[in-house]
C-alpha cells in the first residue's frame, strides 16, 4: 500500500517483554508508516498495553528493537539514544493518551494549564499566546472555552478524556499511542469521542497506536489490525479484512463474540 | 567564653568536616541541593536546624553573629539561637547589620545591603523547588540534571490565570546562574532580587530534608517569569508608621478591632538606625515629638 520511497515512521522488531520471568509479549514486529492508524485488539491479558508500553519509550523490552523516524537525524533506536533526547521525543513528537484520564492530566491545575504544560515545557514563556492555544485546544475538542479555567475534577470522564488528547496534541506530535481512550465511558460519550478522534487524526495527519479491546473502536478508527492472544500477534492485516474475513481461530472467536444489537 | 562541656560551636569536629565540605560542593555548583547526614540538633526540625548547622561549621571565635527571624532580631527564635551560639561558642553578637560577619535568617534578607566578607545563612524548610509538581525525589534529581524546568511555570501559570497577575509572593522560584532552579526559602519575593549578584556569600541549609546548597558571591539569580507578565515585588501605598521608610518591607499590624492598622518595617534594625538617625513616619508624628 505505501510507496517505497516513505520510510516507515515507527519499526518494532522482535519486541519482547518478561516480566521477571512472565510473559508479557513475545516477538512483535510492525511497522507504522505517517498518518496510519495501528489497532491493537486482544483480550485482557493479551499484551496489549505491554506492547504500547514497550514502544513509547515507557518500559524498556527485555528483547528487540523499536526505531523512530526522528525529524532530523533519521532513523533511532528509542532506547539507544540518550535519555534527554528520548524524553524531549516524548514530550513534543509524541503523545500518550491513557485509559484513565486521572494517570494523564494533572488534577490539581486548571485545564488551560493541562493544555500549556508541555508548551511551557518546551520552552513557551509568552503567557498570552499559551493561553491562546489552549483556547483554541479546548475548541479543536469540542469543550466550552468558558470552563478553561476550571479543574479537570469538575469535569466528566468524557471531557477529561477530550482534555487528555487535547493535552496531548497542542505540541503537534507526529504519533500518538493510545491505551483504550474510550475505556469507562458511556456509549454516546463514545461515538463522539471516537468522531472527534477520527477528525483528529485524519486532519492532523497523524500516526497512531490505538489499543482496544472493542472491535467497534478498532474498526472506526484503525487502518491496519494486530490481533494478540497471551503476548503474541496471531494475525494482522487491514481492519476490514480481518474483522470481515478472520482467519486464525482466535480472530474468529473474537469477530463472533461480538453481539450485535 | 564557651560554655563548659560544649565543642565549640555545639557540633563535633568530625561533623562540622562533613557539612564543610558539603558547602564547599554548595558553593562550587551554585543552586544545586548538596545531600548531608543533618544532625540531631537541641531543638526541633523546623526550627531552623538547618541553618545553625551552616552557621555552626563557617563559624569561628572572631565571627559577629546577628540572627533574624522575620527580619525581626527579638522574636523568640532570632532570641534561641543568638543565645545558642553565644553559649557554645563564645561569639560576639549583635543585632547590627553591618557589623555582622554571619547572619542567620529566616524569611527575610536584611534591607542593608549586605558587602563582601559577609555570609547570609538562610533556614529552609523545603529546599526542592519542584516538590508540588512531582513527589518522587529521582525524578526531580533527573528533572534537575537534564533542565527540564518548563513544568515550574505551569504555576504561574495558574496564577495568572486566576487572579490576574503572579500572586506566588514568597518562596518565589529563581534560577541560580541560568543553570539550577532554586527555592530560595520562604522569603517574600520583595527580597529576590536582593539576593541577584550579591556581593556576599549565601548559605541555604534544609535540617529535615538534609539538603545544603549556595550562591557564591556575585552570582546572577533570576526570578522565573513570562515574557508578557514580567517579574515584580510587592509594593505598598503606606509608608513604615514609625520611621517612614518608603522601601522597606512592611509588615501590616492590626491595631484594634475597629479596622485600625498600621504598616511597620519587618527589619527591625533598619527601622530603628532610621529613627535613631531622626527619620519619623506617621504614627510618630502624631505621638508628638520626643515620645520615640
């Protein structure tokens, strides 16, 4: 599907994580090419969220790569570059959106600080165009401007959530790694938050990691599918193939546990 | 004369070695919270501890002390530790400024400009700046070695953001050398830019936390700000009620019940040199001449 000329923008190969002896995941190779959407499905327990960790710089792999395509210096191994320029990537090229917004934001500050943090993070210091972006965050998610200056523990989970992406997107990042973002939220909360995340997303040309254990999410959202089962990919191919057309037996246990109202 | 039974200066060699060589690291990497074994001192943490065990260690038998607490040299703990030091090491003190060669503080830089050869030792309660945003001392040691101070401005931020201009008025963050961040104790912010370029050495000891750091002399501190809210001490419409200084910290005492209150200066050596040098403010006047 991609012309050979774009390098891919994130290349795990061979990721695999023990936990002191447990397995996390087992040998996870994939590549994510700019503006594709990856989902990860699988049940609890899978790998998923271990994985996810593994290739946003967040734990390291017991064995295996992970390469990111940096701006400038080319291709790297994010747990080979020094550590400065690894957390710099995690704060301006790259976002993480996690299930419980609680572990994302940072509770005790208003939500125009949420969202100027890692403005000021990367070295913002004029306090009127921080607090302009922010303005213009909380629009792009669809949140009332007015409650810029409230706490997030005012908010609901749904708009902490939205707060949580828009946090995350105000530096620009390139790729975004989700844990579950609609985890916990009620399904019209749902379908809006996913609407939103697909404008993102195709809007802003980003790449992303979206990790779910809902087939619907995976097939709104995703472009291509990595299908886990006790840490190891048991198959991967474009959404609708493998939702529509599910070959290994796990697949198609998952695809028919879905009810369908 | 040192009081029998005491080393001098309370500590033991041995310690005053340790915290030594603590300050000289302090001095040699300006802002930058040097780890020391604090010792258990005749008083409680908080109390100052880690200030007396600064001014223990420099300390010798031809120093002045002068101790402040709140710019005040008679309240009960500038008192204590005044005392403390007269006791066991025998020291001359005085309530002087300028004729100090230590001074202890605690909240207050004096409003005498301090001069080369004088050693400002200041107390301090909490001496990580990036405490409230991140609990786990590895990451703010890393957050520290690698700069990454940007989240410290998510405070003023909020400040800002909710009453219009920065309302942190003491403790007020500093970067030391355009290297480390730095807490520079609960002093008020109106004495931040006192302590840029100092030509005195200062001193900054934590008991509890057991932490030690420095500015060497003629050090550029700098006050974190935004561009468009620029840095800015406090200011007062009154002037000090007994010797009308008009820029010197005032401390605001409530009179009576009746909404009477007065402003006074909070270094209590400053005002009274002014008045001895025939300055009078407002609450003077009115008393008539001859009564202060």
């Amino acid at each position: 599907m991609q012309p050979d000329a774009v390098p891919p923008l994130l290349s795990a190969r061979g990721v695999t994580k023990f936990y002191d002896g447990i397995l996390g995941c087992r040998d996870v190779s994939f590549e994510i090419w700019p503006g594709e959407v990856l989902g990860v499905v699988g049940e609890s327990g899978s790998g998923k969220t271990t994985l996810l960790h593994c290739i946003s710089a967040r734990l390291e792999p017991t064995a295996g790569t992970v390469e990111y395509m940096t701006r400038h210096d080319g291709p790297a191994d994010i747990y080979r570059i020094s550590e400065p320029a690894r957390r710099l990537l995690m704060r301006t090229d790259w976002g993480f959106v996690h299930q419980n917004p609680r572990e994302g934001l940072r509770m005790g500050v208003s939500a125009g600080a949420n969202i100027g943090e890692r403005l000021m993070a990367v070295g913002a210091r004029h306090y009127g165009n921080i607090r302009h972006a922010a303005t213009d965050w909380l629009d792009k998610v669809e949140m009332d401007t007015g409650r810029m200056d409230d706490l997030p523990i005012t908010f609901s989970g749904g708009m902490q959530q939205r707060l949580q992406i828009a946090r995350n997107l105000v530096t620009a990042p390139r790729i975004v790694f989700m844990d579950e973002p609609t985890g916990g939220l009620d399904v019209s909360v749902q379908a809006r938050l996913l609407d939103l995340l697909r404008g993102l997303v195709s809007d802003l040309g980003l790449a992303a990691v979206i990790v779910t254990h809902d087939l619907a999410v995976a097939r709104l959202l995703s472009h291509r599918l990595l299908v886990m089962r006790r840490g190891e990919v048991v198959e991967s191919g474009l959404t609708d193939q493998v939702l529509d057309d599910p070959q290994h037996p796990y697949s198609q246990l998952l695809v028919s546990s879905v009810i369908h109202p | 004369m040192v009081e029998d039974g005491y080393n001098f200066a309370y500590l033991d060699e041995q310690t005053k070695r340790m915290i030594r060589r603590a300050i000289l690291k302090a001095v040699a990497i300006p802002g930058y919270q040097v780890p020391f074994g604090s010792r258990e001192m005749p008083l409680p943490f908080g109390w100052g501890t880690g200030g007396i065990q600064v001014t223990a260690s420099i300390i010798g038998p031809d120093d002045t002390l002068k101790v402040i607490d709140q710019g005040a040299d008679d309240t009960v703990n500038a008192v204590s530790i005044r005392k403390f030091f007269a006791r066991t090491a025998g020291v001359e003190t005085t309530e002087r400024t300028e004729a100090a060669t230590i001074v202890q503080t605690r909240h207050r830089i004096p409003e005498t400009p301090l001069g080369a050869g004088q050693i400002l030792v200041y107390q301090v309660p909490i001496p990580e700046p990036l405490r409230w945003l991140e609990p786990r001392e590895t990451e703010t040691r890393k957050m520290h070695a690698l700069q990454e101070y940007g989240p410290m401005h998510v405070r003023l931020y909020e400040d800002i953001a909710h009453f219009g201009h920065i309302a942190t008025s003491y403790d007020y963050p500093v970067r030391v050398n355009g290297r480390y961040l730095m807490r520079p104790s609960p002093i008020p912010k109106f004495d931040n830019p006192k302590m840029d370029r100092s030509p005195a050495l200062q001193l900054f000891g934590a008991g509890r936390e057991k932490r030690i750091y420095a500015i060497p002399p003629h050090t550029e501190v700098r006050s974190l700000d935004f561009d468009d809210h620029p840095f800015e001490v406090q200011k007062w419409a009154d002037v000090c009620a007994f010797c009308g200084s008009g820029d010197s910290f005032l401390d605001e005492i409530v009179t009576d019940d009746r909404g009477g209150r007065m402003f006074v200066c909070s270094d209590t050596d400053y005002c009274s040199r002014r008045r001895e040098a025939g300055c009078t403010g407002p609450a003077m006047q009115a008393a008539g001449p001859g009564e202060a």
